[in-house]
C-alpha cells in the first residue's frame, strides 16, 4: 500500500524526540533504537529479508556473482537499503532486482541500481505501468512514470530462470495488478511472492492496473500450488509465511469472493457491500475490511462489466 513520506516522516521525527526526551543520558540505547529501522531475517546463509518499518519486504540472495533482489523498496529508503544490503554477510553490489509489480513501494531502487547497470527484472505489463502515469480514481493518487534509467531492462511473459538457478514466473490471476511475478529460490525453497500476498492487513486491490478479488483468490491458489510444507513465502508486507498460512488465506479470500458476488448479482453497490460486512470474522486478524470490501466490490464492476 502507497505510504505517505511525509507522514511517516513526521511519525519518525515525533518518534525520536520523543524518545531523545525519555531516554536523555542512555545515548547508547538511543542510537541502538536508530539504527533499529532496518531488521533482516535469515532464512538461509545467503538469503535474507529485509524489513524497514513503513517499507514493503525486500527479499536479497548474496553469492560471489554479485546479489540479487526482489524488490527494491520506496526511493526514500533506497539509500539505507543499499546500506543494509552492503551489511549482508556476502554482500556486495546489486547485479539483478525483480520488480514483483510497479507500485513505488517496490521500485523505488530501480534509478539507483539502473544507473550502475543492474539488470532489471519485470513482466512485460510491469514495464508498460512504469513507462506511463497512474492515476487511482478513488484516491486521486497519481503516480509519475519512471525515467526510462529506471524501468525494466529484461521483462518476459511467462517463466524464466537466473544462470544462479533462481526461477521466476508471471502470476497471471491479476491478484494485485495485472504484472505480477514470482521468484523462487529452490535450493533455499523460499518463494518471494510481492503483494500477491499480505503477511499483515488486508492487500490493496488496484483495479486500476488489472488486480481483482477474483484474482486474489486465483494468485493465492497459484501459490499453494508452488510451495510445499516447508517452503518459506515472503509477502510483499509483514512476516514470512508458511503453507498453512496460505491455505487459511485462499479459504478467507474465496469465502469474501462468494459474497461478494452473491451482492453483485443482487444488484447491490460498493456502500451496500461494505455495509454488508462480508469480512467481519476476519477483521480481527486483518484489520478493519472497509477499504478492502469497497475495492474488491469495484474490482468486480471494473473485471465484469462488458464495456470495462
Ligand atoms: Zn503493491
């Protein structure tokens, strides 16, 4: 989901003068909460996640060829993902970054790393969003092409693999847009899956660039379908996941998709829906489902309707 800088920015700055006052004279436990921001997880010797508070999951295999990425962060936080990516035990510089979709909370390293020469990955349709603007009606958010520096360099269509043995494929549900990828570790069996999937409160759905409840419910299938019992799933946000974290997610979602639907055919509208409260028992795990309900409802008009 899109993250408002100048918010989180104010939220850091109270945040830390806040703490500066509470904790005067323990200059040690200070710095240590500041250099705190950034938290990377070990999932295997040379794979990692890299979480940044306010930032999406950025997945980095290290090896002597230099490291691969998924996702790159916001461009506000390029910077100090380098920093950590530099950090990592066998870092070294960015050779290859998958864009997992377009949003800038995953392409926000593309200009940095393009610039050095780094190849980036992305589905055809992920390169198309990036060359053009965006605008989301229901928000009026409106997001700047990239420069052309920064867009993908290597886009394919269906499946692909790294000389390394890393494997990527297109999920063509149209879950969260129409450009989502996969990227599989195998020898660590982890799979990075972008925004596909939330490990934290409900996905954004963005109809505008092709994402769709039903979608939803075909990506997350698609996934099961991938993983196996031990296979670590890195979301786009939140904590890694296992495969019986994805079979309750395919439950839930297609459980909302039957409601929904069943609203649609009875002639209801997106108010109607949210009133309807088709998420309600999963709102304490997922966090209030209005926004997700009034998205997936117009996901369903923009994916059915004829003339859409
Ligand atoms: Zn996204």
């Amino acid at each position: 989901m899109t993250l408002d800088v100048h918010t989180r920015r104010q939220i850091l700055k109270a945040a830390l003068g806040g703490a500066a006052g509470i904790v005067l004279g323990a200059p040690v436990r200070l710095a240590a909460q500041a250099a705190g921001t950034t938290n990377t997880l070990r999932l295997a010797d040379d794979v990692f996640v890299i979480q940044t508070p306010g930032q999406a999951n950025v997945v980095a295999h290290t090896s002597a060829a230099g490291v691969v990425l998924v996702d790159g962060g916001s461009a506000s936080g390029a910077d100090s993902l380098m920093k950590a990516v530099a950090a990592l035990p066998g870092g070294g510089p960015v050779r290859t970054i998958f864009n997992t979709h377009w949003h800038p909370e995953q392409v926000g390293s593309n200009e940095l790393l393009g610039k050095a020469g780094a190849t980036i990955i992305a589905h055809e349709n992920t390169r198309l969003w990036l060359t053009t603007d965006v605008t989301w009606s229901w928000s009026g958010q409106h997001f700047k092409r990239l420069p052309k520096v920064a867009q993908p360099n290597k886009t394919f269509y269906k499946t692909g693999e790294l000389e390394s043995g890393i494997g990527y494929g297109y999920i063509p549900d149209a879950a969260h847009t129409d450009g989502d990828l996969y990227v599989y570790f195998p020898k660590q069996n982890v799979l990075a899956v972008g925004d596909v999937m939330s490990g934290s409160g409900w996905p954004v759905v963005d109809w505008a660039t092709g994402g769709w409840i039903g979608g939803i419910v075909g990506g997350v299938q698609r996934i099961q379908a991938l993983a196996n019992e031990e296979t670590r799933i890195v979301p786009g946000r939140g904590p890694v996941l296992s495969l019986a974290d994805v079979k309750t997610q395919l439950q839930m979602y297609s459980t909302i998709y039957e409601r929904l639907t069943t609203l649609l055919n009875k002639g209801r509208g997106p108010s109607e829906a949210v009133e309807a409260k088709p998420t309600k028992e999963f709102d304490a795990l997922m966090g209030n489902g209005d926004e997700f309900v009034r998205r997936s409802f117009e996901s369903l008009w923009a994916y059915l309707s004829p003339d859409a």
